[in-house]
C-alpha cells in the first residue's frame, strides 16, 4: 500500500469509525461507506481489497454496535476498558464486559 493510500484509509477509518458513530445504525452505514471506498481505492492502487484487514479500537463493550461493526466489514473490534486503581477492579471489569460483548 502506498503511503498517500495508507494515510486516506487511516484518516478514513479514524473520521468514519472512531469519532461519528453515534450508534449501530451509524456504524453499519460508515462502515459500508468506508469499505466501498477502500474498495475502490485498493483496486486504483493494484491491491486486492480482500487482502486489506480492518480492525476498529477503542469501541465501548456494547454487543449491538461489536456486532454493527462486524457486519459492516471489520476484521475485528477491540472494546475498551475504563480506567481502575486496582487489580481485582480491573478484573471485575473485564468479566463485566466479557458478559455485555461475549453472551
């Protein structure tokens, strides 16, 4: 991938996934949008679209807008824990999200 191309998917997904999405109607509908681009711009630059992975972080453990997001065209979704003083918080977190993102 090119750098000027790298640099367009990145500002894309940074805009498009991370800071508008207001919930999993918005994820499904940008993440189209940006796959169909991204699409377009791997067949310019002599890329197979297929071999370009997505990955969205910093998402809130919501199970709706993890699925939203998986439907739309990533590759994967990596929920983000609030900060905690302790270890067994953390712990406790991490079980609680598991529970909200996993069952």
């Amino acid at each position: 991938m090119t750098d000027a191309l790298g640099l367009r998917v990145a500002g894309l997904l940074t805009s498009r996934l991370c800071h508008d999405l207001v919930g999993p109607l918005g994820a499904v509908s940008n993440g189209l949008e940006l796959i169909a681009e991204d699409d377009a711009m791997a067949k310019e630059a002599g890329r197979d679209p297929r071999s370009i992975t997505i990955s969205v972080y910093g998402q809130p453990p919501d199970r709706t807008v993890v699925q939203s997001l998986l439907n739309a065209g990533a590759d994967r979704v990596v929920v983000r824990p609030e900060h905690v003083e302790t270890e067994a918080e953390m712990g406790e977190q991490l079980e609680r999200m598991a529970e909200a993102v996993l069952r």
